[in-house]
C-alpha cells in the first residue's frame, strides 16, 4: 500500500505528498496532462520539442542544469503520446531548488529564437538517427498510419512528419505552451524524505502565483472499429525480413486492457513464453520475436513482431504466428500458466514501486488517469482475471478483421 496526501492549490495543480523516510532523498515529479495525440495534424512533434525546450532555459532562469547538479541533483523527462514528464531526484534538504526550477519553467519557458533553433536542431537530428536512417526505424511510422485512421495514436512522438518541426515558429511554440503547460493540467508528485505540510508550504510558494490558465479539454476523434484485415508491404536495405501484426484493445481503465496485458505475457514474456519456445526454440523460424503493447491510455494496439531467419518465407512465417494467436482463441489456457503470468506481473508492480522515483511517477500517472488510488488497486484488477476472460478476449481481439499487418522485406 502506497500512502499518500492529496490537495489542489487555489489554481488548480493537484498536488501529491508521499512521505518514505528511508532515504535521504526526495524525488520532484512534474505531469503535464498533453501529449503527440494532443497536437495539430499539421503540426506535430511538438510536444516531443517542449520536451527539450524545457530544458533550455526559462523565464527567470538561464539554466536548470547547473543549479541542479550544484545541490546533487539530477533530472530527466519522457513524452509520450499520451502525456509529458519531467522529474529530478535530489538530497532532500535541497528540495527547494527542484520547486524553485520547476516552478520557474511552468511559470514561462525563455522563449528565444535561439533555443528553438538549437532544440530544433537536436529534434531533427533524432528523427534522422532513429527513425530515417536506422534499419526497420520507419516501421512503427508506417504501422501507425495504417492502425489508425482518424485518431491521433496514428502519428509517433517524434512527429510525424520531420517538417512539422523544422517549421515551428516561435509563435506556434508560445501558443502550444500557454494552452497546456499550465497548474491546472499539470499535477506535482513530491516523494521521499520530506513532510507533507513543509511540502504544502513550498507548493503554495513556488507554485500558487502561477497563473491558472484555461482547463485543457479533450476532445479526439473515436477511431472507428476495425472491420477489414489490413496489410502493407515494404522493402528496405536491412538485414532481414520482418514481421509487425498488431490488433486493437481496450483503453487503459476497461477490464480488457488488463486482460490484453497477461495474454501478452502469456504469448511473449520472456524465454518460457510460447511465441519464444515454438517459433524460436522448435521451429527456428524467427531469430527473435517479442509480443507486447504500449499501455496506451486510450484504445491501444496488441503488438507481435520479429525477425525472420534467413530463408524462412514471410508466408509460413505469418501462418506459425496466426497458429499460436488462434491457439489462445481456441483452448482455455491452463491454472499453472496463468497462476505464471499473474505472478510474474505481481513481482514486476513490486519491483517498480521499490524505487522512489517510479512511486512518484506511478502517482502522477493515476492521477493523471483520474485516481491517483488506482496504484494501490492494480494488482486486484490482474488477480480477478479469469482463464475464460483470456479465452473470450483473445476470440475477441484476435478476429483477423482487426487486424493490421506489416511485411517488411530486406532488399539483401
């Protein structure tokens, strides 16, 4: 049991306390409720760019770096298509430090044509390494387009389209921050060696003059259900062929998603796992294979992709694939099997909450999903699984109509 205390300053950031004096240090989390599927069609990557832009100076502060590194801390941040995160951990009587920074950031970034140049450089950059000029890189690019029709989930956090970046204007990047980098969409975690009502106090410090701004709501496009078998081919110069099937599941607050999550483990979870033991290990078709999701907050996609070994023909292949997907369609899985993979994921929540860092993020991203309790019932939500729920939500999602298939050739 994670406990915690809970309260909202006057301009609406929720703010988390959790108090672990085992240790001498103190984690700062920063959540920003924006994400890739919040952006323009025409512009995106932007919140991926913010990512770097907050560290490149803010309004009072020229450099978040130094300061941090001077009282023993350290920081780093993600974006994701979902949300934007950014956390420091330091000695906990340096703790103030980490509100006067962030604060400082959310307050307003510097905004100077030079740091967007210089970020945009870097964002450039990384696209190019990652996603045009490394083998298979453009897969996922490809693989969303033709998952998602409508909804934003159809782009990466990189963006999808290295334009959209190269083009951001200054103005662009004021109005992006303004709308969403505000108390009221943001939520604050402090963990670690402090006290909640010192917390309180440097909350209503640092962050409580902060102008509220305006409550960012959503509003996205349903991506329609899948009703046809979709398929893509593609050639490149890599090593050797590879296959990406995915098929869509439920959100990240539906029963199914749970559910979506041991049959992933069930089908991919480690070198016990059946993908592994058949398409590996017996049969030798694949040099590796991996069965996973992205534990998307809205409808997500249940992914399985590998290499092929040399010879073996994307055809057969897919066929050995669709054979142990229509297995866990057909047969009820076994008491022992599925006892495995509950445990597995039992000792896997364990093992994230032992650090302090990933407490106050698993916070922050309950609340963010509207109940920061949410940690501390998990586990309850993968224990009520059934055998019969696996068999009856793999019928449902492994239906061949949804789902999306990518064969991707070596030109080698």
């Amino acid at each position: 049991m994670i406990h915690y205390e809970r309260f909202v300053l006057e301009n609406g950031l929720r703010v988390l306390v959790h108090e672990d004096h085992s240790t001498p240090m103190a984690v700062v989390n920063v959540m920003y409720d924006v994400g890739a599927r919040d952006e323009d069609p025409g512009q995106t990557g932007f919140a991926h760019l913010f990512e770097h832009l907050m560290f490149g100076g803010s309004v009072n502060i020229s450099d978040y770096d130094e300061p941090l590194q001077r009282a023993g801390g350290e920081n780093n941040a993600y974006t994701t298509n979902d949300l934007t995160n950014y956390y420091c951990q330091l000695p906990a009587q340096n703790i103030e430090t980490a509100f006067w920074l962030e604060s400082d950031r959310m307050l307003s970034l510097a905004f100077s044509e030079k740091s967007l140049e210089v970020q945009r450089k870097v964002v450039c950059e990384e696209f190019k390494e990652h996603y045009i000029n490394k083998p298979y890189g453009d897969a996922w690019h490809k693989m969303r387009e033709l998952a998602y029709q409508v909804h934003p989930y159809r782009w990466m956090t990189i963006g999808k389209d290295l334009k959209h970046v190269e083009d951001a204007r200054i103005g662009d990047v004021k109005n992006f921050f303004f709308k969403h980098y505000r108390p009221v969409n943001a939520i604050l975690v402090v963990a670690g060696s402090v006290k909640t009502e010192d917390m309180r106090t440097l909350a209503e410090k640092w962050f409580g003059g902060i102008e509220r701004g305006t409550k960012y709501e959503r509003s996205l496009p349903a991506e329609p259900v899948q009703s046809a078998a979709r398929l893509l081919e593609v050639r490149a110069d890599v090593p050797l062929d590879a296959l990406y099937k995915t098929w869509h599941i439920d959100s990240r607050l539906e029963k199914g998603y749970y559910v979506a999550d041991l049959i992933s483990e069930v089908l991919g979870g480690g070198t016990s796992s059946r993908l592994y033991q058949v398409l590996v290990k017996e049969k030798k078709m694949f040099s590796n294979i991996e069965c996973y999701h992205f534990g998307s907050v809205e409808k997500g996609l249940f992914t399985i992709e590998g290499k092929l070994v040399k010879g073996v023909a994307m055809a057969d292949a897919e066929a050995a694939v669709n054979e142990e997907v229509s297995r866990m369609a057909a047969d009820m899985i076994n008491d022992t099997e599925l006892q495995k993979v509950k445990n597995k994921t039992e000792s896997v929540i364990a093992f994230e909450d032992m650090s302090v860092m990933n407490r106050a993020n698993s916070l922050a991203f309950y609340e963010l999903l509207g109940d920061a309790d949410l940690m501390n019932n998990e586990l309850a939500r993968y224990q009520a699984i059934t055998a019969e729920d696996i068999l009856e939500y793999s019928k449902r999602i492994f239906d061949p109509n949804n789902s999306n298939t990518l064969h991707y050739y070596s030109n080698n």
